[in-house]
C-alpha cells in the first residue's frame, strides 16, 4: 500500500513538471500558436501583466470555486497540487528557456512541447490523485448539462480561445493542432505509463 503511494506520488509530480516543461516549450515556440487555454493565459497577461502561471492559478481557482458552488463538495488535493504546481513550474520553465528568434527554433520547440505535454499529462494522469481545474470544468459541464465529454471540451476550448485571442492572445496552426492532436499523445502517454507505474509499483492504477 506504501509503496503503490509512494509511486503515485513519483508519477504525480514527475508528469506535472514535464507537462509544465511542455507547456513552456509550446509558449517559446509560439509563432505557430499555443493551446487554447494558453491563448487565453497570454492574453490575459499582454493586457493585466503577471506571469503566464499565475494567470493559470487565478483561472483555476475561479474554476474551482464554480465547481464547489454548484457541485457542493471539495474537489481532491491532487486537483490543488495540479494547479499550484504546474502554474509554478510553468513560470520557472519560461523564465530559465532561452527565447527563440527564428520559425525553425520555434517550430521545433513547439513539437517537442506537444510531446512532453501529452507525456505528463499521461503520466500524471496514471498517478490518479485528482484531476486539474480545466477537467473539473468539462465534467462539469457534462453533469449540469448533459453534454457529450467531446461537446463540453470543444466548447470549453473554442470559447477561452476566443476570448484569448480577442485580448491578443497568439492563435495559429498549433492551436488547431493542439485542440485535435494533442489526445492521442495523451491516450499514448497513459498506456506507455500504466505499463511503467505497474512495473514500478507492482500495483494497478484505475485510469484505464
């Protein structure tokens, strides 16, 4: 039972600090366009200043205080380390990465954070403590109003993208390719980490 925590623990925070890696690799590589959430976080800051991360905090805990209003429970620990931590990692990651002055630079970091992105969050996701804010959201959506999981993640992502790019937030290819390329990197990392978090552990994680 320790043990299985312990790894629960490991997976949890090392799949946080890569999506985090990730998600700062994608914003460095920008010229093609960031996630949708992203697009709202820069654009946030280009008109309010703070930093990308802790925009992502104040989003989450506006999300999280609108899922206890209407949910009338707590959400898990997990869902408050996910936010705090990959808000922090994020803003340590964008400070520390060199800026990127060429399409080809930033087109290469833009992969490569994708990758890393969707590894974390399969990674993290194995780990099973709590999902993150933007998730509470589209269960949300999809228990109060009986939409498909597709429906209310298309909607949750096209309206902040929208209002993202209003502020000036960057929207280009990435930010398509993202909205429909970045889950079955996901659904890749959660198969390749069940494996891993099962032979480390020697126990199952219920994700999938």
């Amino acid at each position: 039972m320790k043990q299985g925590f312990y790894w629960r623990c490991v997976f949890f925070i090392t799949g946080i600090i890569i999506l985090s890696l990730g998600l700062a690799l994608t914003i460095k590589g920008q010229v093609l366009g960031v996630g949708s959430w992203d697009v709202l976080h820069l654009g946030l800051q280009m008109n309010f200043g703070l930093t990308v991360g802790t925009w992502s905090i104040i989003l989450g805990l506006i999300i999280l205080a609108i899922d206890g209003i209407f949910s009338k429970r707590l959400p898990k620990i997990g869902t408050y380390l996910d936010m705090f931590l990959t808000g922090i990692f994020v803003d340590i990651f964008l400070y520390v990465l060199p800026d990127l002055h060429n399409i080809t630079e930033q087109s290469l970091a833009f992969v490569v954070g994708v990758i890393l992105l969707g590894f974390g969050c399969g990674m993290y996701m194995v780990a099973n403590l709590g999902v993150g804010p933007r998730d509470t959201l589209m269960l949300l959506l999809v228990h109060r109003l009986g939409w498909s999981v597709n429906r209310a993640r298309t909607t949750m992502e096209v309206s902040v993208a929208v209002i993202g790019f209003v502020l000036g937030g960057p929207v280009g290819l990435g930010t398509v390719f993202m909205a429909f390329g970045l889950g079955p990197v996901v659904q890749w990392a959660l198969k390749l980490n069940e494996k891993l978090f099962f032979r480390a552990s020697g126990t199952e994680s219920a994700v999938i």
